[in-house]
C-alpha cells in the first residue's frame, strides 16, 4: 500500500473521505452489511490515507462528521419548525436533536474505531512486508560474509607477521654463539619442550639443537620460503598446504573465490537451464510424434499445433498456433456448456436459456448451433399448435359422429374418433345415408316432467306444453316471460337470503326489553304480538323464508316507526298537538314527491303513487276531524305517517319493483 501523494493539504483528504462516504451510502443499501456500514466506510478511507492509525482515526472522525452533514443540516432547519408547534414544539425539536446526535455518534465512533483499526493493521503489515524482511536478512548475511572473510584475511596476516617475527629472532639468536637462552620454537610441543631444557646444558648442546632446527625447516613449494613442518599455511605467500603440489591452486582459488562465486553460479545456472530446455524440448517433440502416429489428425488447426510443437524453438510459431488452439478451446466449451442437457424432450425454455447463452460466444460454430437451437424453437411451437388444432378437429369430429348415430341415420362399427369419422364420411361420400330431423329429446323430456311433477301455474304449464309442441305456439314469447319469472325469483331468493332467524330474534328481544319498560295497554298489546312472533319462530316447520321475511318487516316497523311516534304522543301528557303533526304528514308527502317519484323517472310509480294518495286521504279526513275530535285526527294523521314511512322504505330499499313483479306473477 505504498502512497507517493502529498500527505497535506485538502487533496490528500478529499478523495479518501468522498470514496469512504460512498461506500458507507452502497454498504446501507445491503442487508446484514448496513449494521455495520459505517465502519466499513472508515476502514476504506484509513486504507486510502495508508498514514498509520493516527491518520486512520481522523479519517475515521472526518468521514463520520462528512457522512452525517446532511442529517445534521436538516436537524437544525427542522428543529426550528418543530419548536414553533404549541406545547410539543419544544419535545419535537429536543427528541430531533437527540435522533441526530445519535446518528452522528454512531457513524463517528465506528468510523474512528475502523479508521483506526485499518491504520494500525496497514503499518503492521507495511513494515513487516515479506519482500523487505528476506532483503535484509540476505543483506545481514552479506555483510557477515564480508566480516568474516576479512576477519580471516586479518587473521592470516597477523600469523605471517608474528612467525616472521620469531624466525628473525631465532637467526639472530643463531649468530650469537655465547647465548645461552634459545627461543622457544613455534613448531612443535616436543620441540618447545626440548628448547627449554636445553637452556640449563653448555654451549655446545644449545648449538646442536639450533643446527638440528634449521635442518627440520622445509622449503614451501611455491614460493621456496622455509617453511616449519608444522605449519599449516606458508606466511610468505599465503599457500594452505605449503608442502604438496596443490598448495599453489589452493592458494589462487582461495585468493579468487569471493571474485568469481558469483560469476560461476551464473554459467551454472545457464548451462543447467540450457540442458533442461534441450531436455523439455526433446520430449515435447518425441510427444508430438507419437500422437500423430497413434492419431489421424485433419483439422488445420490441430496440424498447425503439432508442427509448432515439434520446433519449439520457434517462438511466434508456437504462439500463434496455441492462441488459436486456446481460442477453439474457449468455444468449444462454452458451446458445449450452453447446450449440455438439450435432447428430444427438452422444452421450449430450455431451448431459449442456451440460445441466449450461445449469443455471447462470438464465433462461426456458436452461430451454426444457435441457427439449429432457433429452428427446434419454431418446430415446438408448431408441434404444440398443430397438436391443439388435432385436439379441437378430435372434438369436433366426435360429436359429429355421435349426432349422427343418434339420429339414427347411421350405425358406425369402427372404433376411435379417425376411424369414425372415415366410416361417416365414406356413408356420407357414396349417399348411402341422410340425415333427418327427428323429435327432439326435449319434447319427450317434457312430457314426462309434465306428468312427474304435475306443475300448478299456469305459466310452467305453457312452458312445458309448448316444448312438447312448439307448432303454432310463440315460443319465444313463452320462454322470454319464463326467463324473467326465474330471474325476478332469483332476486326474491337473494332478498330473502340476506335476513336470517338470529337477526330476527335479536331485534325481538331488544323490543321486549324495550316495551316490558313500559306500562300502559297499548306497549301490553305490542308485548303480547311480539310474544306471538317469538314463539312462532320457535317452530322451524311453521316459517319459511317468506315468512321470516314478514316477520322481520313488522318487528323493523315496530322499532323504527311505531314505538318511537307512541313515545312522543304519550310524553305530551295526553295532550295531542293534532294541528302541528297535519303540517309535519303533508310536509312529508310533498317531500316523498319531489324527491323520489319526480326525479326516478325509470321506476315504475304506481303502486307508490297508490299508496300516496291514500295517505292524501288520510290527511284529508284528520284535517275534518281537527276542531272537534283532534285525538280522532291525531290517530288518523299517525296512521298516514306510518303509510308514508312504508312507501319511503320501498323507495329506499329499491324492493319495490321486486314486489310488483312478484304481484304480476
């Protein structure tokens, strides 16, 4: 993670924290990764910056504080809108402020903590980089060589010093005769042993060991210096075996081994590299020939491979016939990808998936499959097309060939639909037969309902005599009114279908409880005929649909229109304001006038114009009856109230037309 940018300034900042903040925005986008996106986010800026954890930390606070600006932003627009809302205003704007500072704290402190984690890590890893570590190890290995061979250089001329140093001493010791102390001789230990006790004998024995000294030295080989037979390395030219005849190549190759190491490895190296080319290179060509006796090879590019291989040293040769070899490859597999599991039963879609997959191999091959895989897809779809107009033909042809055997035209032996229908047609082709109209089975099937069933209305009666015999009647007039009549009973069955016995009994217990409250004869009377509903509809045989259906519009006229208007006579205290109820019936009826009967005009008004003008009546008497006998007129006037809340109902409901109908027959 090396980085030559200048780690000052805004332009070493910028980029890591805007490429820090997007990848924050991506990894919100991912599911489970969004928990921890910010501290992905600082991870990526710490890398980018590469400056240690330290840097890694602001980037980690800078990316953080960046990420949160537009929260931050917004919190302080809307904190003074909330604050301006009565009596919460204040709560708003504190909660928004703490939604902030926990979304900048969030994102800061996981931005900081991966900033600074990464930061560390990345230094770690810097500086203990595998590349740089072998370096210097291989460099401290060098320079201990070096120390080493000098140290023994250093080593070697200090022992030529000093053994020249005792040889001058041990001729000048020679020369003088009257000495009586000889040197101690470097050569050996019995030697040295002998020089020391020599030092207590006379002269003469000191002058024959020295004489017996000088005759054991020996001259060194190569440069004819004596030499003490033990010694292991001539000091005057440096030979490591002063004595034999290898001591001079010795001494050179140790002179020249630091010099010519390297230089040495290299031919080595090169000759080893060149043998095992030659060595790969015969293989590869006995290889190559053995296939091509074993192989009968036609391909050009198969061809071009053997021969470039069988001359290696050739190298565009060979680089060009195996970049088309790899090439042909490449297509050979993806084709064969694209197309394994397609056979005569694969379908349509499988078919498409390797068409679409042979579009992105771009090659001749890829093409000419794709071209066949194309033409497969439009033969299915002809196979399927052709195989459901051979079903629908099937069909067609076997009810041909039924209708005709059931006319009695025709008795067909064969078996099966084809065979079948080749017989009819071979009947049909030599006129061998004809087809008549004969008595339709419906007749027959009507006649014998008519003395099953034995009908009640007049209208089912016209029906079924008129499919046994349709001649000279209006048929299609007949089964018009006999559609309607199944219709019109549909929608009275749909009606009566939507009351059930609970709800029936749910609203007479809430009117017995009602009226059990109050205590005068007419609530005694109301409460005994909802005693009389109650236990009617306690016997299922007694009650059928129409009846509950009855039943349910009286107990709904008692709840919403009689009780209450009984409430409101009697609160009076007995007095009845007879005048005020005339005004309010004939602001009704006009009212019931304007808006249904003038403003409906696709229903049909009759039976509630009918009903309203008896009301009109009723007023008409209550109004006679007003000065004398204004209870009498009260009583009247609440009658035609209750009439006009019934034709209002019909309206409301849309059951009138249902009812005419159901009165028509």
């Amino acid at each position: 993670m090396g980085n030559t940018n200048s780690k000052s300034g805004v332009g070493y900042w910028l980029k890591p924290l805007i490429t820090g903040v997007i990848v924050t925005k991506i990894a919100y986008l991912i599911p489970v990764v969004n928990l921890f996106a910010p501290i992905v986010g600082g991870s990526v800026t710490a890398y980018m910056l590469d400056s240690g954890a330290i840097e890694g930390l602001k980037g980690g606070f800078l990316k953080g504080i960046l990420m949160t600006l537009p929260a931050i932003i917004l919190g302080v627009f809307f904190a003074d809108i909330l604050a301006g809302i009565p009596i919460i205003g204040n709560l708003l704007a504190g909660s928004l402020g703490l939604v902030v500072a926990v979304i900048l704290l969030h994102s800061v402190v996981l931005g900081m903590l991966s900033g600074f984690v990464t930061g560390a890590i990345a230094t770690t890893a810097k500086e203990a980089d595998p590349v740089e570590t072998t370096a210097k190890k291989t460099a401290a290995a060098a320079n201990t060589a070096d120390k080493a061979k000098e140290t023994y250089s250093e080593s070697r001329k200090e022992a030529k010093e000093t053994y020249s140093e005792s040889r001058d001493a041990d001729l000048g010791e020679q020369s003088a005769s009257g000495s009586n102390n000889v040197t101690e001789s470097r050569t050996s230990n019995s030697l040295d042993s002998e020089a020391h006790t020599g030092t207590d004998q006379q002269p003469k024995q000191a002058s024959d060991s020295v004489s017996e000294k000088q005759e054991q030295l020996s001259n060194c080989t190569d440069c004819g210096t004596d030499v003490s037979p033990d010694a292991n390395f001539c000091p005057e030219c440096g030979a490591e075996s002063p004595f034999s005849s290898d001591g001079r190549q010795s001494s050179q190759y140790t002179d020249s081994a630091s010099q010519s190491n390297a230089t040495q490895s290299k031919e080595n190296h090169r000759q080893t590299v060149s043998t095992t080319a030659t060595s790969e290179s015969d293989v590869v060509r006995r290889t190559v020939e053995k296939i091509e006796d074993q192989k009968h090879i036609n391909s050009q590019a198969a061809n071009q491979l053997c021969e470039a291989l069988s001359d290696p040293n050739n190298s565009d040769h060979v680089e060009s016939a195996l970049d088309e070899a790899i090439d042909r490859l490449e297509v050979v597999e993806s084709t064969e990808e694209a197309i394994t599991g397609i056979n005569d039963y694969s379908s349509t879609r499988q078919l498409e998936s390797a068409q679409r997959q042979l579009v992105q191999t771009d090659s001749n091959f890829a093409d000419s499959i794709n071209s066949v895989i194309d033409r497969m897809i439009k033969l299915e779809n002809d196979v399927d097309q052709r195989a459901q107009e051979h079903d629908r033909l099937t069909d067609a042809a076997d009810t041909i060939c039924r209708v005709a055997e059931d006319s009695n035209a025709v008795t067909l032996h064969a078996r099966g639909t084809v065979d079948r229908t080749q017989q009819l047609a071979e009947k049909l082709d030599s006129e061998t037969m004809q087809i008549n109209e004969s008595r339709s089975s419906v007749s027959t099937l009507a006649e014998d309902i008519r003395h099953s069933i034995q009908p009640e209305t007049d209208q089912s009666r016209k029906l079924l005599e008129t499919l046994i015999n349709p001649e000279g009647r209006d048929v299609k007039e007949i089964l018009k009114t006999t559609v309607k009549t199944v219709d019109e009973h549909a929608e009275t069955r749909q009606m009566l279908s939507e009351i059930g016995t609970k709800d029936v009994k749910r609203r007479l217990d809430s009117l017995s409880q009602e009226l059990g409250n109050k205590d005068t004869s007419i609530y005694s009377h109301l409460s005994d005929r909802i005693r009389e509903l109650e236990a009617l509809l306690d016997d299922p045989d007694c009650v059928g649909s129409i009846q509950l259906y009855a039943i349910y519009q009286e107990v709904l006229y008692y709840d919403r229109t009689l009780l209450p208007r009984l409430s409101r006579s009697l609160s009076r205290g007995g007095s009845v304001d007879a005048e005020e109820m005339f005004s309010t019936v004939q602001w009704q009826i006009e009212d019931l006038k304007s808006e249904f009967v003038s403003v409906r005009p696709d229903h049909n008004h009759s039976i509630p114009k009918h009903f309203l003008g008896l009301a009109e009546e009723l007023t008409t008497d209550a109004e006679k009856e007003l000065t004398d006998r204004p209870e009498r007129a009260a009583g009247i006037l609440l009658a035609a109230d209750a009439l006009i809340d019934h034709v209002k109902a019909l309206y409301q409901r849309n059951e009138y037309s249902v009812m005419l109908r159901r009165l028509r027959g």
